[in-house]
C-alpha cells in the first residue's frame, strides 16, 4: 500500500514542513520508481500524470523546507524523465528561482517562462501572476509590462505587481495611472504606492498616500487597514523627509499603532527608533527598544546609531558589548554603527581595535564604508599622517567619501599642507560635486591663501557647478 502512487502523494502533502520525512518518501519515490514514467499506462490519462503530481508535490515541499536549489533541480529531474510539467508546477518553480543563491534570478527566469509556455501552462493566471511578480523584483519592466498587456482581465494580484515594476523603475506616473483605474485596491496596493514613493525618494508624497489610505475606504466597501510593510514603509518616510512635519507625522502612526494595539514586530519597532532617533527624540527611541519583545539584529544596529547621533557615543558602544553578550551576531551595518560612535567620541584604540576585530572575530570583510569611518576616527582625533598612511594601506583605490573625511579633518585641524595635496583627487574623482570645491575654498581662505581659494571658485563657476544652498527648519 506504501508503495502506491496515491499513497506516497498523500504522504508528501502530510508531512510537507518535515524535513526527515520528506527526505525518506523522497528516496522511497525513488526506489519504487514511482517518479519514472510507466510505458504500461499510457492508456489512462490519470495514471500518466501520476509522476507529475509527485513532482509537484516534492518541489513545494522542497521550497517549503527552504531548499530552493534543490527545488529547481528537481525540475531538471522532472524534465529528463519525461514527466510534463503542469500550470502547478510553475509558481514554486518562480519562488525559487527568486530564492536561490548564488544563481541570479534573472538568469533563471526567462528560461522558466519559456518552458511555461513550451507545456502550454503560461495562460494559467497563477503562472502569469508568478512571473509578473517576478520581473517586478528585478526590475525587468519591460518584461513585466509585456506579460501585464497579455492578461485580458488581470486580478488584483497581478495589478499590484505591475504596480511594484513600475515603482522599481521609478516610473511612478504610470504607477498612479494604473492604481487609479483599478475597480477594486487593497492594502498591499496603497503600501506598494507608498513605498514606491519612498523608494524613488518622494517622501512627503509616500506619507501623504498613507494619509489618503487612512481617510477612505475601497470600491468593495471594505476599510483598508495598514500592515507591517505600510508602517515601515512610512515611517521610514517620516524619517527621511526633509519637510516639516514629518515628526508629528510619524508620532501621529505610532500613536495608530498603540491605540489600535498593533503588534509591534521587529522592523515596525526598528523603524521607530530610526524615526526618533534622527529627529533627536532619543528617549522615545529608548523607549520603543526598552519595550520591544522581540528584536533583531537591525534594531541594535539603529539603537546604536541613534546614540551616537545624539551624543551618546559611549552608550553606543556599551550597546554593542551588550549585543553581543545577548548572543547576537554583528554585521557590516553593526560595525558602520559602532566605528561611528568611536570617531565622534573619538576612542581611537577602541575604534581600530574593533576595526581589526571584523575579520578575525566576525568573519567580516571591511568594505569602503568602513575604512571611511576609520579615516574619520583619526582624522576627527587630529591623527591626519596616521590617517593618510591607512588610506595608503587600502585594498582599494579610496572614494570620495573616505577623501572627503581626510579633508574634513584637514579643515578643522588647519593642516593646509595635507590638504593641497590631496586637492586633486577629490576634484578629479567627483568633477561635478560642489562639496569638496567648497571645502577646500574654504580651508585655503582660512589659510588666507585667496589666490588658491579665488581659483577654486572660479573652477567652479567655469565648469557650471552650483554650491547647493543651505537651509534650517524647525519642526
């Protein structure tokens, strides 16, 4: 009876989130040569699909299980043992594709949706719909855009993938094209709007279709209510809109939040705290993180860097001890935090010691942010020749940031000899930027060298770039 196709199917569906199980019917299919096709029973239709729907079922349970590349190769399997694939094979198939690494999934995609249409499955809505999302998540609009014109009545979910392409390409007009004429919008269609926003850096307007989303309800009748990704996407909006504001606002969703007793999850709670921590309101931030049940690795990584824009730099790194004795492992956003703390407080010993301690304690490569924030530490502690011989210790050729810390430091530090010479990287790496014109305008003026600073500027007048004004807000 074990050895009967129906039987092992039911099986698989059974026990589809358990690993040794899976394993075992998965070699028990293999003996009994159930995946094989029969030559005998190609009179009945219903037995012929039989190592089809096996195959189904052992790819979703394979995914399941988080096993994407052996989900794909499975399929590989399927397909040389002449087994037809189906419209149900094809969505874990795109999730998987999706899923794996190190294979992109842009390599994958395209030959999936060619066999799709090969086993004539790519009509299927559920099939399209897995496609359509998939070019969304790459960014292949055009792709995407061709599949969406293909579908004569496309659902919700496909319309709110289309929605999500267009965002990606920021080509947000065609996304609030389509959004408007849809008949019927749920959550997932207002966040990928608001996100959409976010992502291509129009805040205020992410916050404002928050605020449209709140104040009516959808053409069903049905009150859209905000989920995860809608309050992280706009508080993070909050966060980074340079509009006044933006602090009630995001005080305004957190107040939503406790009123409606919304589960505060872990990215919902990190983006709190880097709403308040940006905005100076460090005791709400201590607060959220005092309150949280469960925290992530990111909401330390914020916590820390919201101490130490605050001025809290030796909390910051009293937080990354703490951290670390809770069991968590640092990571590359971890490091960026704490080196930060370091350089404002300028702890130079402790700074290079955690710097040093990335490779050999954590197995993290050091990146250029990194090495940026180590120039800074020496150069904030008026180490400017230390600084400039660590640049020269790089295994990269440095980038504007890491030479505008070494300049910076040079300003505040009055040492004009460094700085003239390291003028001509800066201004031959970022031609068109006018910050680091401005800044070595204004250390030569401070020098008094006004020949070196009046050609500088007309350098700046001669190649069209604007010194970008500035500005203060109150809030």
């Amino acid at each position: 009876m074990l050895n009967s196709p129906e039987s092992q199917l039911q099986l698989l569906q059974r026990f589809t989130k358990h690993p040794n199980q899976i394993k075992q019917l998965h070699s028990l299919l293999l003996t009994t040569g159930n995946l094989l096709p029969n030559p005998t029973n190609t009179s009945s239709n219903h037995l012929k699909w039989h190592p089809t729907l096996l195959f189904n079922a052992l790819i979703r349970a394979y995914l399941n299980l988080g096993q994407p590349r052996t989900t794909l190769l499975l399929f590989t399997h399927m397909l040389a043992h002449r087994s037809p694939p189906n419209a149900l094979t094809f969505p874990p198939l795109v999730k998987a594709a999706a899923a794996s690494s190190p294979s992109p999934a842009s390599n994958l995609g395209k030959p999936l949706h060619a066999q799709a249409i090969k086993r004539g499955a790519s009509r299927d809505p559920f099939v399209q719909t897995s496609f359509l999302n998939l070019y969304a998540r790459l960014g292949s609009v055009s792709d995407a855009h061709g599949l969406f014109e293909e579908m004569p009545e496309p659902c919700i979910v496909a319309c709110n993938a289309m929605l999500d392409a267009l965002g990606r390409n920021g080509d947000m007009g065609s996304a609030l094209g389509l959004f408007r004429r849809m008949a019927v919008r749920d959550v997932v269609s207002w966040t990928t709007v608001i996100n959409g926003y976010a992502r291509n850096g129009c805040f205020a307007k992410a916050i404002l279709y928050f605020e449209k989303m709140m104040a009516r309800e959808d053409s069903a009748g049905g009150v859209v209510k905000p989920n995860e990704a809608t309050f992280v996407s706009v508080l993070s909006s909050c966060s980074n809109c340079n509009g006044g504001g933006a602090l009630y606002q995001g005080k305004q969703v957190h107040g939503y939040i406790i009123k409606n007793e919304v589960e505060l999850t872990v990215f919902m709670g990190t983006a709190l705290i880097d709403l308040y921590g940006k905005m100076g309101c460090l005791g709400y931030a201590v607060e959220v993180f005092s309150r949280m049940a469960a925290k992530g690795v990111c909401t330390w990584n914020t916590m820390i860097s919201s101490l130490a824009l605050n001025g809290m730099e030796k909390q910051a790194v009293d937080m990354f001890e703490m951290m670390r004795t809770e069991g968590l492992h640092p990571n590359e956003v971890t490091f960026v935090a704490v080196l930060s703390a370091c350089a404002r407080a300028e702890l130079v010993d402790l700074g290079l010691e955690l710097f040093r301690s990335m490779p050999h304690d954590f197995g993290i490569v050091p990146s250029m942010e990194h090495y940026g924030c180590v120039v800074d530490l020496l150069g904030k502690a008026g180490l400017l020749r230390e600084a400039a011989g660590f640049i020269s210790t790089m295994p990269f050729e440095p980038d504007a940031s890491v030479m505008g810390a070494l300049l910076g430091a040079c300003k505040v530090h009055g040492s004009t000899e460094l700085a003239n010479k390291l003028a001509r990287w800066p201004l031959k790496s970022r031609p068109q930027h006018c910050g680091q014109y401005v800044l070595l305008s204004t250390i030569y003026a401070g020098a008094e060298m006004w020949d070196h600073a009046v050609a500088l500027r007309k350098a700046m007048a001669d190649d069209g770039i604007q010194k970008i004004p500035a500005y203060s807000m109150i809030d």
